[in-house]
C-alpha cells in the first residue's frame, strides 16, 4: 500500500488531496515537523532533506509534493493527468510556477495569520513582512486570474493536476485571510476547486489537527 510521511497540517495536505482524490488506499505514517520528527535517522533515510511529504509507492520513494502529485496523477489518474503533452507540459508550467512564483509569499501570509504558526518575532516585523508579500503577490495573482478568466480550469474544461497543485498552495492566501473578490475569476474557480470532495475531506483533517 502507499505510504504518505507527514500531517495534514503541512505541505503534506497537497498530496493527501490528491490521493483522495484517486481513491488511491494509502496509509498516512504521522511524521511531524515539530520536536524533530522530520530529523530521526528513520526519516532521514527516507527523505534526506528531513522535510514532509515523502511518499512509498513499492520501491520507489519520492519526495517533493507537487512531484509526488504529477507522479500520483500520470500513474493513478485518470483524469487528473493530461491527455496530450502539450498540456502535461502546462501542469508541470503551473505546478513550477505555483511553487516559484507563490509558495513563499502565501507562507509569510498564513504564518502572520491569526491562526499561523509563526515564531516569536514582533509585531513590526509581521506587519513589514506581510505588506512586502502582499505586494508581491499582486502580478502572479492577476496572471492566474486572467489566466482563468474564460476558462473554468487551467487546462481548459476539466479539473486536472495542474489545478490541483496550483489550488492546494493559492488556499493558503483564503486561509490567511486574504480577500480575493478583486480577482473574480481566480476566486470562482479556487472555490469550487476546495469545494471537491477530496479537497474537503483534506481540509477535514487539516482542520482536525
Ligand atoms: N519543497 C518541499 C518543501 C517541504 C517542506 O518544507 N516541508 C515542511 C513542512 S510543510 C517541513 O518538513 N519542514 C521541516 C523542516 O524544514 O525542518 C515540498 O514541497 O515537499
């Protein structure tokens, strides 16, 4: 069976998301980021970066989420990987760029967050931090809205791995608290995208953490 090392309440949650929705029988083995669980030898023979996710498929260990999901989605899925290598071309374009170009700046927003998990450091430096991300953030957001603007996912018609794995990191701007009403079309589909049923039972046990 497939193993999945980490908590839902990490980058983890993009892979439990995908393999939820494969309907893929998996068993999340508990690997924590806090009090070193990411650092014992056990861990660091599976993932020598000592960071969460890392996946067991058979033989093979793979680490990085959104490869781990590209990977979950060309053997497992159906649907989730693209028909043509044009468009396996895209998913790897938007997984790249999601990581590149959104990852770091929604992180310092949900780690300011009410909710967050940031570490002790003042008021100020929060505050200096979020606007500098905020404003980072404003051209990639605006490309993925006009991107989706006409077009009710990245790749077209239908939900694919590319809306998976661009999705699973744009969730941490809502779960900062971030207001994107002034990007319509990147609101509209971000919403439905969490509203699927693998996507709720992953914000379920993130939630439940
Ligand atoms: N690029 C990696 C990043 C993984 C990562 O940074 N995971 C965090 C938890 S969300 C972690 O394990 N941190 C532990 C550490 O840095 O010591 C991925 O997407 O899988």
């Amino acid at each position: 069976m497939i193993v999945l090392y980490g908590i839902a309440r990490s980058r983890a949650q993009r892979c439990i998301w995908m393999l939820e929705e494969l309907g893929q029988p998996y068993r999340l083995e508990t690997v924590t980021y806090r009090g070193g669980g990411t650092r014992t030898p056990e861990y660091l023979a599976v993932n020598p970066n000592g960071k969460i996710p890392a996946l067991r498929d058979g033989d093979l260990v793979l680490w990085e989420s959104l490869a781990i999901n590209l990977y979950l989605a060309e053997k497992y899925g159906g649907g989730l990987w693209p028909a043509t290598v044009e468009d396996r071309g895209r998913a790897g374009q938007w997984s790249h760029w999601a990581m590149g170009e959104l990852e770091g700046h929604l992180l310092t927003m949900l780690e300011a967050a009410p909710e967050g998990e940031a570490e002790e450091v003042s008021a100020a430096v929060v505050s200096a931090a979020v606007a500098d991300a905020e404003a980072a953030l404003k051209k990639p957001l605006s490309i993925l809205n006009d991107a989706l603007s006409g077009r009710p996912h990245l790749l077209g018609a239908d939900f694919s791995v590319a809306d998976l794995n661009v999705a699973v990191i744009a969730a941490w701007g809502l779960w900062a608290g971030m207001d994107f009403s002034a990007l319509p079309a990147l609101h509209k589909w971000l919403t439905a995208c969490l509203e699927r049923p693998a996507a709720r039972k992953m914000i379920a046990m993130r939630n439940a953490q």
